[in-house]
C-alpha cells in the first residue's frame, strides 16, 4: 500500500508542477501593459502631470485648476494599477485554478486511512458501467481500488467482461509459456480472443484462479487523468465574448472616433481662439487635457472591478442556491397560478439564500483562492445560463438507479402456456413494488416458489431489516467474476409482495454457496460486444430442519440455466421442458435484451440425503456441459440428468457439478433501467427552456432506443446516430429499419455530414455505441457549431474525465447514496469519496445520488436571472459612458468651456454610475426566463447597428437636457444672453475662462452633474427589464434598485454642497422652475426608453418564435416529410 502511495503522489506531484510551472512563465502583465487602452490612459495621465508641472512653470492654473491636474493624474494612475492588479490576479487564477484544486484533492491522498480503509475487506461491485472499481492484489491481499488509485506495477485481477483500467499486460501462471503477450489498452474489454492461440492454457487455470486473471498495470491511470483536466481548454462563454466584443468596439473604434473628432474640434477652436501671448498654456490645454476628457468615459477603468464584483456575486449566489437545494427538504413544487396542463416552467424549491453564506462565498472570491466551483475556469454563472444543451454520459447512478429494477416475470401455466406480469416500482406501496395486473393473486400457487428463491438468494430474508427502494443484494459473485447488474439487484420487495415472509425464509439455513461458470461455452443467442457475458448462475443449498429437506435454489444466465433444467413448475406438478416452451423462453429472452434489458432465470430442485462431507461453504465451479454450435436448441439440455438422483459415491467437486443439473424452471424475470423520480419531467421542461438533452449510450441502436422511449425522448426517424465506426459487417439494425433517413454513422463522419448534407446531428437527442472518445469528440463538434454544452456524468467514472473537461460546464453526480460526506476518518469508503474528488475535479458542481435533476433547471433560473440582470447592468453603464463622451464633445463643438473636468467624471464613473447599474443585480425573476431560448455563441451581437441606434436614441435626451442645463445655469450665473454666451466663450482662450469664471463654471457642472445622475436614475428603471413594460416589471420591486438610485442621489446632491459651499453663488442663484424643467426632463426620458423598448420586444418576439422553429425542427435533406 505504501508503495502505491508513494507512487501515485509522485506522479501527481510531477504532473501538477509542470503544469504550474508552465502557466506561471507567460507575463501577464505585460500582455495588459500593451492593451491600446492602457496605452492611451497612460499617454493622458502623463499629460496631466505635465500639465501641472507648466501651470506651475508658466504661472496659470488660478482657481487651484492646477492642483486639480495632478490629483486627477494620480486618480488615473491609480485606476491603472488597480485594474493591473486585477487583471494579473485574474488572469494567473485561472490559469492555476484547475491545479490548485487538484493539489487539494490530492491531500486526501496523504492519509494513511485512505489506504487502510479496506482492512474490513468491502466488497465494492465492479460491473456497474458508471463506476471505475478494479481488483488489485496488495500485499497478498485482494482490495478494491478505482482505476485513478492504482499504480504502475499493481497486479490487478480482471474476469471475463472486466474493463482494462490503464494498459495491463497478463501475468499469470500461464504467462511464460504463452506465445505471445496478452495486452489490453485502457478501456478494453477482456474477452477470450485477448489470448489468442493460447486461449487453451488459461482456459486450464481459470478454475483454480475462480474466473480471475491476473495483469500488471503497465501505467498509473492518474496521470492521464490530470493531464486531461489541466490541458483541455474550454470555449470562452458568452458574456465573456459579449464583453470582448463590446471591448473591442470601443477600444478600436468608439475611442479613436471620439479622440479624432474631438481633437479635430479643439484644433478649429485653438485656431479661432489663438492667443500669441497664451499659446503654450491653450496648447497643454485643449490639445491634450480636453482631448482627455472627452475620452476618459470610455475607458474600461471601472469596468474590471465592476465585472468582477458582479461575476463574485452571481457565483455566491448559485453555490448557496446549490447548497439550499441539496440539504433542503422542501418539496419541488410549481409556482402559483400554473395550470397542470399547460406548458410551464420546471418546479421550484420555495429557498431564499441568506446574505451571510453569500458574503462570505463573495469575499472569499475577492481575497482568497476559492476553487471548490471552478468559477473562472467553468464561468459558472455565464455557462449556466447560456446553456443550450445538456448531455448525460452516464446511466447508471446518473439516470437512473445503479441496479435495474424487475419489468416483468415470466412462468407457464397447466396448459403450458406463458403468463407474464408487469410490475412496477412504487415506494408508497406496502412493500415498494406492484403487479400492474389485477389477476396476478391467481398464479401464486406459481408465484411462490420464485418468492422463496429470491428472498433466500439475500440477506434482507434473515437481517429482519425491510428496504422500500431498489438496492443490491450481498453476493459472492462481487469477488468471483463480472455478472449483469440485475443479478445484483435485491428481489426481496417482490417476494414479500409474492406473500414470502422473513420468517418463512428465516426457517431455512444454507449449507453451500456455489459459484458456477461456464467459461468454454460460445453463446450465440445475443450477438455484440456490448451484450458480452460468460454464462453463469449462482446457486445455494438451504437445509430446512423442520422439515428435514434439502433444496438448492438457483438464479442466472438464462442459457445456463435451461441447459440444467429437465421440467418447469406450473403451481400443480413438474412438467417436461419441452422444445416449444424453451423457444418461448428464448423469444421472451431475445426481445427482452433487444430492449435494453438484463434477464435472469431462476430455477430449484430438491437434494437428496448425501454421505458428503462439505468442507467448503464457498465453492467455485466450472460447467463444461454443452458444445459449440450454431443451433442453440440443439445444445441446451445435456444437463438434464444428474448423478445425485441415482446412489452417488464422489467427492465435494463431483457433488457440487452434479447437484446443479436436472432442475426444475421456475420463472424468467426481465431486469430495467428505470429512470430516477423526475428525470423525464426534467427532460420536457428542458425543452420548454430552449435546452436540448443528449443521452450518450453505450448499447446498440435498438438497446438504446428501448432506454430512450423510457425517458420520453423520440425514437422514429432522425432520433438516433451511431457513434462507432462502420465495421462493414454488413446491414445492421438502422440499415433495415431506418430508411427513410440518411444519418451520419461514426462521429468521423458528422463534422462532413454537417458542412454537406444538413444539420440534423444537432438536433438529434439520443447517440448510441458511444465510447468516452467518441463523447467528447461530439461534444466538441456541438461547441463548433455555437453550442453551449453541460455535460451530466457519474463522479465515480474514471473514463469521462476528458468529457468533462471539455464541456463548457460539467456536474458530475454521485452514483451512490453512501458517498454522502461522512466525518468519521476510518469510513470505508474513503477511496471512492477521493476518487469521486478526481474524477469530479474539471466539474463545478457534484450532486448527491438522491438530489432531484429539478436542481439543475433551478440553477439554470437563476443563473439566467443573474447574467440577464447583468446584461441589464452593463447596457446602462455603456449607455451612460457614451453619453457622457457625446455630451462633453458637444460642448467642444459649441466652444463651451470644460462641461465636465476630470474628478467630476471620475466621480461619475466610479462611484454614481456602479451603485446605479449594480443594483440591476438584484432584480427579481422573470417568471417566464424557462420559457425563453437561450442566444447562442452565433447571434449574441448580429444586431450592433440597431443597438447602436438604440443608445443614440435613449440617450440623446439625458445629453441635451444636460446641455441645457449648463447653458442655462452660465447664462443666469455670468447674466448673458444665449448669443452673448456663445460670442463671451468664442474670444476668450480658454485659460482665463477658467480663470475668471471658476465659480460659475463650477456651479453649472454641479447642475449637469446633477441632471446627469437624475436622467441616469430614471433611465434604469427601463433597464430593470429588458422587453417588459415598466408596468408590467415593476422595479420597485427591487428594494436594492430602489435604494440605489436614491443614495446615488444623495451622495450627488453632498458632492454638489461640498464643492460649491465655498462658492458665492448658491442654490438660490438659479430660479424655482429651473430645479423643476431638472426634475421633469429626467422624469420625461422614461418615455423615451419605453419606446425604444417596445421595438426591441417586436425584435425579441421573433427571434423567440424563429429560435423555437428552430429548436423543434428536425428535418433533414433526407427526411421523410
């Protein structure tokens, strides 16, 4: 053990330093250092210490105006830095997110419980699909590992149907006199063709190795494992393009158009106002400082800070969201006033997040290195809510329950006929299951042998502890070879609903298990690797003392079974087992695996009294009954007759051999997969939301349309697409029944078929003969053609780590209810809980077993109301810087002096504008959000020019009633007419303007100030919602809105009483109704935004019904339509 751990941490440790040591070599602060932005803001920040630096030369600057150069200067600078701080913080956590969270993962590692915790020898099942369980011999002893806890050297055991944990190379007894080497790669299944011309000799010693074969792992597993979750890159989300794209327009376009303007402007004014006496101070100024000033707005100096504060919140509020769901008792209930039958949006939980864990969660993303959600790496909240389909890679644990649940039984009557019942899972039963036929009570004189079997064949017939839900029953086969999980799953509801009591069952005691294989037959009933299975059956002798009787009860592979069956059981005596009834049992068999289901037959006979001295009470054995052929009839009944019938005279080995033939058919039961309490509800309200599930199967066409017709899905034409290879073996399955479409087969092939034919791969729900390459090469074919994916897996998967990492957003999911937290260091599953940590590693969110998928649409719901709220938050933020540039480069244009210096706008940009825009944040849900189609990656900004005309419109009376109001407010304050005005400013150079009239320049920025954040307070009412009527999304309702705006308010309304107290012109200086046109004018811009509105709802509304027709169509080039 400590070898292995040795190992393991040094792989871990090198894996993890390279990586890290690679992201921390490229600068990051150099890459912001280039950005054009910072260049220019640096350029201007330098002209204004310069321009300090000549006030104080060339003696002007009156009014403390030079002062305020350099305070301005040093604001600039400082902003710089901080946004440099920000950007590198950023920028090197999300380059080491990932790792840091793995070296946190990999501490559980250290602790020596993990490595001891199997000392209670547990059994762990190891033919569960979604979970990743090896065999390894330790230390002399058998222990269970996941594939990313071993190591190179360990020898693993593997049986017939077992997948390669990493690439093995078979060393057994029989390993120096093979001809060859027998290897397996990573995934591989181990078949009897692994060994090729050798097969002989394993064949010999599979007996005394029970089934097992033993292979020296030639890797450790883990490094493939990190090194797919530290370098598959994710796609940018959404936002985050938005962002850049808004960034780039502004940085490449906006800025520069507005430098050229205004520096053109200012040059005509320099020309009309030229001073030979003040030509250097007019030059510093207007050249440089204006040219400053008009720019400064559209600088991303609060952009960054914004975006991270907003990014911190909207992740706090998803985990605690996330936490509330999982540990909350609360029912998903719909919302009020939702009719059952209309199309509605999921169910929610009635939970509201604390502002205390959401502080926290905030502050530890500001000031500490939180990775326990992958923020940066996944964009949780951006991914999330820009989801547009949701694949699930997993079944078992995921989907659906670990083990199938009983479908049907099947049993024959006097008359030799098959009757077949239907049962269903149903927890508020008495006993949690029930026959869906009301005359079933008229065959338990059938029934109740079978009942017997089943609960004999577990432990819960002697444990007096009842179970209501589906759970695996303790066998032996967990350790002596790979069985069909229905084999696994407990029948002990059935039986006690059959009429078996525990006590009935309790009376008996067994005396023997057996084991029972057969390795050297060749079954052909059911083709196909995916249906791969070495016959085999698990039988118990059970001694009842009352009655002084033996009887061996016995369930297993159906071939096996028949094969040792003389006569069936009809509920009155024993009939022969005739060709046309074991043809009915095979049809039942046949159709019933082509359906994606697992079936078991279960059999009895008495025991005759044996002079046998059993020393074994586990016994292994091996059936060599039956030869190769292609009739299978023809070679199923040679077990019929046993030597225990007649006087026997032989050993234990020979007993055991001959004990198993001649019994008697009971019953065939068909095992399925249910899905999980929810699951297809959850599936139709994803589509309702614009969401598309994608269910990735392993089986065949036809086993995994059998599965998908369970979850609601489609199954007729264009619903399927094969992800393996054409092996040209010929027609399969879609060949034949499939006409009518021409899908793609081979995920080689969709990438063509998408640039020739049609789209119809995107649309389509189910894949089917998928393998963990396969998966992830699709999902990455969805991210090309604009999708954003969530991929839904089992956190005990070793195999899907890839998948995850791949995905936009992944959630991985506990596959059982055991791997809850649990506090106790000597927990037994302390291997699977670090190996769910692993494999959950590229995941930002990990589910309990029992959590329903509701809480995923819940994020969702939330996830979109935070990132549209943000959209919101933003749109008037740039709506605002904009209008800010408009209106100061429109008082160049009528000559007017500064509307607006330096600290003013600081003041605006970062203080007034991001209460006012952050509080959008808080705006309560849409209730139709579920409702809606998500934008995809294609069509975020096709419609720049009408947004642009959009802000040209919402904002052009915010800068004329600003304009207005310096106007105004110099003209009472100088006692000018307008033309007097206009002709005072155009003569003058613009120092001794500021010179002379610094109170009342002063005092009319204050008043445009003021109309500023009035207009801008009104204004984001209207963005509250984007399309909603202000009437229809009140934004009172957003009591943080409501109080935002009127502290923005109040802190303009201080900042105006502190600058202008030592001024001699006061409040009264201007007239009452001057302080009203303020306050009607901004009240009046609502109009303005509602009109503009409207024609954006007209726009929305046929994109929504264009998306949907969209969403919902399937037809193809070849569609039968």
């Amino acid at each position: 053990m400590e070898e292995a751990r040795r190992a393991i941490l040094a792989v871990c440790d090198d894996v993890i330093s390279a990586h890290r040591a690679e992201a921390i070599s490229s600068t990051s602060l150099l890459k912001f250092a280039l950005r054009p932005d910072v260049v220019l803001t640096f350029v201007f920040a330098i002209a204004l210490f310069a321009t300090y630096l000549a006030s104080l030369a060339w003696g002007f600057g009156a009014g403390g105006r030079g002062l305020e150069f350099l305070i301005e200067g040093i604001l600039i600078v400082a902003s710089l830095a901080l946004n440099a701080a920000i950007y590198v913080r950023e920028t090197n956590l999300t380059k080491l997110e990932m790792s840091t969270r793995l070296m946190t993962v990999v501490e559980q590692l250290e602790a020596d419980a993990l490595w001891k915790a199997q000392e209670n020898k547990l059994q762990i099942p190891t033919n569960i699909n979604s979970v990743t369980i090896a065999r390894v011999v330790r230390g002399g002893t058998v222990c269970y590992f996941p594939y990313n806890l071993l190591a190179e050297g360990d020898i693993v055991q593997l049986a017939f149907g077992d997948v390669a944990p990493g690439l093995v190379e078979y060393c057994g007894p029989s390993a120096s006199k093979m001809t060859g080497k027998a290897m397996l790669g990573k995934g591989e299944k181990l078949k009897p063709t692994a060994f090729g011309p050798d097969l002989h000799l394993i064949m010999t010693e599979s007996k005394s190795t029970k089934g097992l074969f033993l292979f020296r792992l030639l890797e450790t597993p883990i490094k493939s494992m990190l090194d797919a979750a530290l370098n598959s890159t994710r796609p940018t989300t959404i936002i985050a393009q938005q962002l850049k794209l808004i960034f780039e327009t502004f940085i490449g376009r906006v800025l520069w158009i507005a430098v050229g303007v205004s520096l053109l402007v200012n040059l005509i004014r320099y020309g009309i106002t030229f001073s030979s006496a003040d030509w250097k101070q007019e030059f510093f100024f207007i050249i440089f400082n204006l040219q400053f000033y008009a720019v400064m707005p559209l600088l991303p100096m609060s952009m960054p800070l914004l975006s991270l504060i907003a990014r911190s919140y909207g992740n706090a509020q998803i985990v605690c969201l996330f936490d509330l769901l999982q540990n909350s008792r609360e029912e998903f209930k719909d919302e009020d006033g939702v009719d059952e039958f209309d199309a509605a949006p999921s169910p929610v939980k009635d939970v509201t997040t604390q502002w205390g864990p959401v502080w926290k969660i905030f502050i530890d993303q500001l000031v500490k290195v939180d990775v326990d959600f992958l923020a940066r790496t996944t964009g949780l909240v951006e991914s999330l809510a820009s989801t547009t389909v949701i694949c699930f890679i997993d079944r078992e644990g995921s989907l659906s329950m670990p083990y199938p649940s009983t479908e049907y039984v099947q049993f024959f009557d006097t008359l030799g006929a098959p009757v077949t019942l239907n049962i269903l899972d149903d927890p508020r039963s008495k006993n949690g299951v029930l026959f869906e036929d009301r005359d079933w009570q008229e065959y338990l004189h059938i029934l109740r042998p079978l009942g017997l079997n089943m609960l004999l064949q577990t432990q819960c017939g002697h444990s007096g502890h009842r179970r209501f839900e589906n759970h695996r029953k303790a066998t032996s086969f967990v350790i002596d070879g790979r069985v069909k999980p229905a084999r696994h799953t407990c029948l002990c509801r059935l039986a006690r609903q059959i009429g078996i009591s525990e006590i009935s069952a309790g009376r008996f005691s067994s005396d023997v298990s057996i084991n029972w294989y057969s390795p050297r037959q060749s079954w052909k009933i059911i083709p196909g690797d995916y249906h791969f299975e070495v016959p085999s059956a698990h039988a118990q002798i059970f001694r009842d003392p009352e009655n002084k009787i033996k009887q061996l009860f016995c369930d297993g592979n159906v071939d096996l079974i028949l094969e040792h069956c003389a006569d069936y059981w009809d509920g009155e005596s024993l009939k022969p087992l005739s060709e046309s009834v074991e043809r009915k049992i095979l049809e039942f068999y046949q159709n019933a695996v082509l359906n994606d289901m697992q079936v078991v037959a279960y059999s009895y006979r008495p025991v005759p009294f044996y002079n046998v001295n059993m020393k074994v009470k586990n016994a292994y054995i091996e059936d060599h009954a039956g030869v190769e052929t292609s009739d299978v009839i023809d070679g199923l009944r040679q077990g019929q007759f046993s030597a225990v019938d007649s006087a026997f005279d032989g050993n234990d080995e020979l007993f055991l051999q001959e004990v198993c033939k001649g019994q008697t058919f009971l019953a065939i039961a068909s095992f399925s997969y249910e899905p999980k309490p929810n699951v297809v509800d959850f599936i139709e309200d994803l589509g309702l939301a614009g969401i598309r599930f994608v269910y990735f199967s392993q089986a065949p066409e036809r086993e995994s349309k059998g599965y998908a017709e369970k979850l609601g899905l489609e199954i007729n034409w264009n619903s399927c697409i094969i992800l393996s290879s054409p092996n040209g073996a010929g027609n399969d399955y879609l060949d034949i029944h499939d006409l009518k479409a021409r899908l793609p087969r081979g995920v080689e092939n969709i990438r063509s078929h998408l640039e020739t034919v049609d789209d119809v791969p995107l649309h389509v729900s189910l894949f089917a003969e998928c393998s963990p390459r396969s998966i992830t090469e699709m999902v990455k074919i969805f991210q090309e053609n604009d999708e954003v994916v969530c991929c839904v897996g089992s956190s005990l998967n070793e195999l899907s780590v890839d998948c995850f990492a791949t995905a936009d957003i992944a959630v991985a999911v506990d596959p059982f209810t055991a791997l809850k937290p649990r506090s106790k260091m000597s927990n037994p599953l302390l291997p699977l809980n670090a190996s769910a940590s692993l494999t959950s590693s590229p995941c930002a969110l990990k589910l309990h077993f029992d959590t329903s998928p509701f809480c995923l649409t819940q994020l969702i719901r939330e996830a979109r109301t935070l990132a549209e709220n943000a959209r919101q938050g933003f749109a008037l933020h740039v709506g605002c810087q904009m209008a800010l540039t408009v209106l100061i480069i429109t008082s160049y244009v009528f000559t007017l002096p500064p509307i607006l210096t330096g600290y003013q706008i600081l003041w605006l940009m970062w203080i007034v504008l991001p209460i006012q825009c952050l509080s959008i944040l808080f705006s309560p849900h849409d209730p139709q959000v579920m409702t809606l189609m998500p934008v995809k990656q294609n069509a975020y900004m096709k419609d720049r020019q009408r947004f642009a005309m959009y802000y040209l419109i919402r904002f052009s009376p915010t800068v004329i009633g600003c304009l207005a109001t310096f106007i105004w407010a110099q003209c009472v304050t100088l006692n000018l007419s307008i033309g007097d005005l206009f002709a005072f400013y155009s003569r003058r150079p613009s120092r001794l303007v500021l010179e002379d009239n610094v109170w009342p320049l002063l005092f009319s920025q204050n008043m445009v100030m003021l109309m500023f954040v009035l207009s801008c307070g009104v204004s984001s009412a209207s963005f509250v919602h984007r399309t909603l009527h202000i009437l229809e999304a009140y934004p009172w309702r957003n009591i943080s809105w409501v109080l935002a705006v009127t502290l923005s308010v109040l802190l303009q309304f201080v900042f105006i009483i502190t600058s202008i107290s030592p001024s001699p012109i006061k409040w009264d200086a201007m007239p009452p109704y001057f302080y009203v046109f303020i306050v009607v004018w901004s009240g009046l811009q609502v109009f303005v935004q509602e009109f503009v509105k409207a024609d954006d709802r007209k726009h929305w509304t046929r994109f929504q019904k264009f998306s949907k027709l969209q969403f919902n169509t399937k037809l193809g080039m070849h569609s039968p339509l």
